[in-house]
C-alpha cells in the first residue's frame, strides 16, 4: 500500500486528517477524512465515455450516515439503512453544487461520488467535512476536474466567527452558513441567520474563505506526494466550426430581437424553438438528421450570448424590466377557508399557494438520524408538480430540488415563528408552486409567512424574499446585478442568489456561483440590492395583511398548555397509559405530556371548550397536592366496618372514619353515607411520607350544644388499620399521588 497522509490544522488546533491508499483503491479517487473520532470515507469513480447524445455533466452524488459509525442500530423492521432521509439529500446536494461548475464544459461522462460516514463522534457534524472529503478524492484520481474545494461551516458565536462548531457550540450561534470555495473562488452558499446585517454575512464568507484556502493547498500537497495524476484524456463532443459560425450568423440577430420584445415565458419560449427549427429547416435532410444534437449546443449558445448582451449593452431584461425592477405582485389570504390558514403569493408568473396547518406534538415529525433525535415542532413541504411549468408529464413525488427548495424556505421562517409556551402547536406549511418562472422557493417564503399570520400564528416579524442574478461579461470588467431573476435568468445567468430577511435583517441565504473570480464588491453591490428589493416585496405584502390575525380561525382546534411537577408525570399516564387513556376517551380531547427541565408540560388538543376544561380540571386533580385545613368534596369509593374511604381529588383517597362522620354517635357507617355519595370534608391531616389522609365530615358540622365526647371504641388490628389501602376483601388497593 501507498498510504499518503496529510494533516489541517484548524486556528484553534484542532486538525483534519485525510489519508489515500489504504481503502476502496479500486475506484478511481478515494480518501478517509478523519477528525476527532469521525471518519468519512469517499470515493469517486468515472465511466470511461460519455453515453451517446449526452451534452451536460451527469454527476451523481450520494451521502449517507452509516449507524454502526455511532454504535447504534437502523429502526424500521429491516434493520438497516434504507434510502437518503432529508439531511442526506441535503448533504449530497450541498457537495454537488459546489462540484458541479468545476468539471471541463465538455465533460460528459458519468461520475459518481460516494461520501459515508463510517465512524461518528456526537458533537462533531460531519455535514461540514463531506464536501472536503468529496473533493479530496477527486484530487487524487485521473478524472478532468478544475479543483480542489473545500466546504466549511462558519458559525458566529458571542460575536466570533467560529469554524466547523459542535452541535452545541452551534445552538448558539446567530450566523450558521456552509461556504464552498476554491483556493481563488466562492462557488457556494447557503445558512440561516438571525436577522444579522449584509455587511456581517459577507464578513462571515470571508472567514471562511480563507480557511478553505488552507484546505486546498493541502489537497494540492496530498496530489504531489501521491505522484502527479495525469488526468484522463477525453473526447465527448464532435465539433464543426462551418456549422457554429453558421449558426451564429443566422439566429444572433433573431434572438437578439425576440430576447428585447417582452414577453411571457411561454411566448418567449415558443419564439425561440421556432427560430431553431427555422434554421435546422435551411440544412440539408442528411445534415438536419446528423447534427441536430450539435445544432441545439450551438443554438444554446447563441441565445445565451444575445440575452447575456441585452442586458449588459441595453440594461433591458427578457420581460422588459430594469435590472432593479421587481415584477408585478398580487397577494390574497384566507382563498381555503377550511384551512387553518391560507395565501396565494404570485410575482410575475411565479405563483405559490400555501397553506398552514396546526397539530399536536404527536403530530410533530420524528428524527431518528445517526447523530441526531428528536421532533420538529415546524415541518415545510415545498411541491413542484410539472403543470407549473406547462409541462406535459406525471408528477412522480418528491425529488432532491423539492426538499432543497423546503429546506431554505424553512429556514428563512423558522426563526420568527414561536415556540415553547407562545406556540404550543406543531406547525406544518405547504407551499404547492402553481406557476414558476423563476424563484419559487422565495414565493414559497412570501406565501408562508402570509399564511401564518393568517393563521394566527403571532411571529415576531413578517419575512420575504429575493432571488438575485448576475451577468458578467468574459474578462468581468462589466457586469449587472438582477433583482428578482426570471428562470432563464437563472439557467443562463452567473449567479442565483437567494436572500430572505425582515425588515431588520437576514434569515437565509443560497447562493450558486456559475462563473470564475467574483469580486466581494459583486457580491456586497449584490446583497444591498437585495435588500431594497426585499424590502419592496414586503411592502407590498403587508398591503394584503399586515399582522398576525388576533385569533384563530373558529374552526382551528385549541391548546391549553401546562406545567407539572415531574413526579407527577407518571400519575397522568397512569399503568401502561390508562390513566391519560381514560382522561382523553371521557373527554374526547388529545392530551401529550413531553419532560422538560424536571417538569412536565402537558398539551390539552380539542375543538370543544367544555371538554378541554373537563380534561383540565382532571389533570389538575391528580396533580394537586392535598392540604391539611382544607375542605374538599369528595366521593364515596368503598365503605368498611370503621369508616369510608373518600375520593377527595382523582387518584387520591382518605379515610373518613365512623367516629368523623358526625358529632352524634354512628352506628353503621351506611346509616351516614353510601358507596358513591358526594360529601364534603375536611382535610385533617395527611402523612408526608405514606400520602395518608385522615378525613373529618364532622368538622363541618356545628358542634350541638351541651355536647359530650363520647367513648372511643378500640380500632380493630386487620390489615387496613384505619389507613392501611387493602380493602375487605384482602386486595391491596394503591393510594394514588
């Protein structure tokens, strides 16, 4: 073996191993990352051709959590890992974008990147170091690649900017991004933050940056000691210069033309196929079959040339506007009325209907992932069916783009939306994109948050959302910034960079950068241009509502929410949950307990008041410690020989004995009270250790006049002995706390 070792120091001394030549030599490039106790294995390898009439890069990437790496066994009934859970995706789409510009324009074949965590230490994040990992493997094979890059996190912590944080150290944090770079370049984005300021964002991107520079001169030092990889030769596309000057000639023009006479997405489209299929026709029928493929390379250039040139000669974009201007907006809440809460948000021809849903905790999404468990109070669903963009196909489900886009638009409202005591609610919105040309995850953002306040829901401020663009010329001596970018915009554009926030600052970001050496100056014209166009958005969202509704909607279910002592947890549940099973079948309410800070908090869920409060008052029964002086009313549970026993509160049962039932001298206790008769007492004394009770009816009573103590009778010895809890029978009957 010809193991390779190369070891990153971090500015606070922690270190980065990573190690070539030991595992997997058979693939083409792999690596073990190492940091603390966590490992990463990663692996790439490369067909030897492209497939046939394939003109873009076909890579795959695949991350995935290993539970052996943390000693801990898959759930489900197979017992192993099955397929990517969403922190997967997310992972696995965090190093493709950052992989994916960087590969020759003219490379072709599949590649398949493979990174596993394979051992896990619990507060190291792995997420952090895959995108290394994946870029370190593609160091070290022969596979065409314009790296390295190094992925990142940058937290700030108590006003320090902090690389790679724990899991803890990270719950503290107001700025958490992942930043992807190149030893000269950003090349992605994404993070949430709390309402921080342009300015601290980008600081925070710089910082990152030149830690990552660290991280590829050391791939760059691990490729020397391994030996100089000569990358694989290749030839994935024919060319045929007569045909792309030709191409050239007869659409620049054309396109030119259509790109500045606004208009739809559709119209625009169909405009610019016409023009490719009015070319194909002045070929020959030998040449229209044969070079169709390479005719739509060179058409797609063309047309990216003319509208990258319109825009950067005229300052006139492909729907008309300046490269400021926001499409129009039109807004309207409450459109499902039986809903919890609803909004249509629709920019231009971009349009998401979204709606608010409110549950319980048994509601909330469960995590069960290698290194982390637990629920999420806030879920967002983002769906893209194919009839949003006119597409005539099935709709198939979920993909990868579907959870990115639900991820970034939950992070940007997550962090206004209350928790805790202020919302005791699960919360789950779904935005169904209706229309897209452009930024429907920012849609998804605007429509959210109206949908909240719709719902009720008080969120500490309302939060919109921008996406931006960028077109630069070949050397960047000259480029433009575009607000609110049109799906072309993106496809043919530099940069998408998505920006959400309040009125006071950000609350996520992604960014995808297409193009080589973009300057912070860009990036900070950029973020301010952002800003104001969040701000516009906002204004005109607030023109349709502008706070959260006062109430719930009528039909929205109801939680009353309290707190009780923790020993008292076990008393509502009950044995194997009768208790708390009884509450809610009698009541017809849901009922959670969840343990927090040595209390218990405890959720009441029910469309009907009468019975919430039933519930309520049950609740409170068993939890409420009885007092010596006071004066319950009370239920006759059994009677004995020497006494009743008196069900004062739920669970909870004192001895009222014969000589306490009445100042006057009682024979039979039946003569006073009857199994199931409601009395009054009196609260004399309770034993602090055993929860015995000793009830009096008579201290309620006027004392006659002239009255005389009568003589006590012996208590018998049995084995209920006046407070003992076995009944007549011998059975032992538990006092309930």
């Amino acid at each position: 073996m010809n193991i390779v070792k190369k070891t990153i120091t971090l500015n606070d001394g922690r270190t980065i191993e990573i190690e070539t030549g030991k595992l997997a030599k058979q693939a083409d490039g792999s690596v073990v990352l190492k940091m603390g106790n966590t490992m990463l294995l990663a692996t790439v390898t490369c067909a030897k051709d492209a497939k046939e009439d394939v003109d873009f890069m076909p890579l795959s990437v695949e991350y995935k959590e290993k539970y052996a790496s943390a000693g801990r066994y898959p759930g489900g009934f197979l017992k192993r890992e099955g397929r990517a859970n969403d922190s997967e995706i997310l992972v696995s789409r965090l190093i493709d974008r950052a992989l994916r510009p960087l590969f020759p324009d003219d490379f072709h074949a599949e590649v398949f990147v493979t990174v596993n965590l394979i051992s896990a230490e619990k507060e190291i994040m792995p997420d952090a170091l895959a995108g290394l990992a994946a870029s370190a493997a593609l160091a070290v094979s022969d596979i065409p690649f314009n790296g390295p890059i190094s992925e990142v996190r940058v937290a700030r912590i108590d006003g320090k900017f902090m690389i790679n944080p724990s899991f803890t150290q990270l719950e503290k944090a107001d700025i958490d991004i992942m930043v992807a770079a190149t030893l000269d370049n950003i090349m992605m984005v994404e993070g949430e933050m709390k309402e921080v300021a342009e300015a601290d964002m980008l600081e925070a991107i710089k910082f990152a940056h030149e830690e990552i520079k660290k991280h590829c001169k050391a791939q760059m030092e691990l490729m020397a000691e391994v030996g100089k990889v000569q990358k694989r030769a290749y030839c994935h596309e024919t060319q045929d210069e007569e045909l792309r000057a030709a191409v050239s000639k007869y659409c620049y023009d054309k396109c030119y033309t259509i790109a500045k006479s606004p208009s739809s997405k559709q119209e625009r489209t169909d405009a610019f196929e016409a023009l490719k299929a009015e070319f194909i026709a002045t070929l020959s029928e030998e040449d229209a079959a044969a070079k169709k493929s390479m005719v739509g390379r060179y058409y797609h250039d063309v047309e990216k040339e003319a509208m990258r040139n319109m825009i950067l000669n005229d300052g006139v974009r492909l729907d008309g506007r300046g490269t400021k201007d926001i499409r129009p907006i039109w807004c309207e809440v409450d459109y499902l009325p039986a809903t919890h809460g609803s909004a249509v948000f629709t920019r231009g021809e971009t349009q998401s209907l979204t709606t608010v849903t409110l549950g319980t905790r048994l509601d909330m999404k469960s995590i069960d992932e290698v290194l982390v468990e637990g629920s999420e109070q806030v879920v967002l669903h983002y769906n893209f069916p194919p009839f949003s963009t006119g597409e005539a196909k099935p709709y198939r489900g979920t993909g990868r783009r579907e959870i990115g886009h639900g991820n970034l638009a939950l992070r940007a409202l997550k962090y206004v939306i209350p928790t805790g005591e202020a919302n005791p609610y699960a919360v789950r919105i779904v935005s169904d994109i209706l229309e897209s040309n452009g930024s429907s995850s920012m849609a998804t953002v605007c429509a959210g948050t109206l949908a909240l306040m719709d719902a009720g829901i008080k969120i500490k401020k309302p939060v919109s959302g921008i996406a931006m663009g960028l077109i630069t010329n070949s050397d960047n001596s000259k480029f433009a910034v575009l607000s609110d970018i049109l799906g072309d915009e993106d496809h043919l554009g530099d940069m998408d960079f998505k920006v959400t926030g309040t009125v006071d600052g950000i609350t996520a970001t992604q960014m995808d950068i297409k193009v080589d050496g973009l300057s912070y100056e860009i990036l900070e014209k950029a973020l301010e241009q952002a800003r104001q166009g969040r701000l516009h958005i906002m204004g005109e969202m607030m023109k349709t509502l502008s706070e959260p509704r006062a109430e719930l909607k009528p039909h929205t279910p109801r939680i009353i929410q309290i707190t009780i002592p923790q020993e008292f947890i076990g008393a509502v549940i009950g044995t194997g949950g009768k208790v708390i099973q009884e509450i809610q079948k009698t009541t017809g309410t849901t009922i959670t307990i969840t343990e927090k800070d040595s209390m218990g908090i405890v959720d009441i869920f029910g469309d009907n008041q009468e019975s919430m409060t039933a519930a309520l008052d049950w609740i409170k029964g068993i939890t409420t410690v009885p007092e010596a002086g006071q004066v319950y009313k009370g239920k006759v549970v059994s009677i004995l020989e020497f006494g009743a026993f008196v069900q004062i509160l739920p669970g909870k049962e004192g001895l009222l004995h014969i000589s306490e039932l009445d100042w006057k001298k009682v024979e039979k206790v039946e003569d006073v009270v009857n199994v199931g008769d409601e009395v009054e007492v009196k609260l004399l004394e309770m034993d602090p250790k055993s929860g015995k009770m000793r009830l009096s009816r008579k201290a309620l009573i006027e004392k006659p006049e002239g009255y005389v103590e009568p003589e006590r009778r012996p208590r018998p010895e049995g084995p209920r002995g006046g407070h003992s809890s076995q009944g007549r029978s011998g059975e032992r009957r538990p006092f309930r706390n």
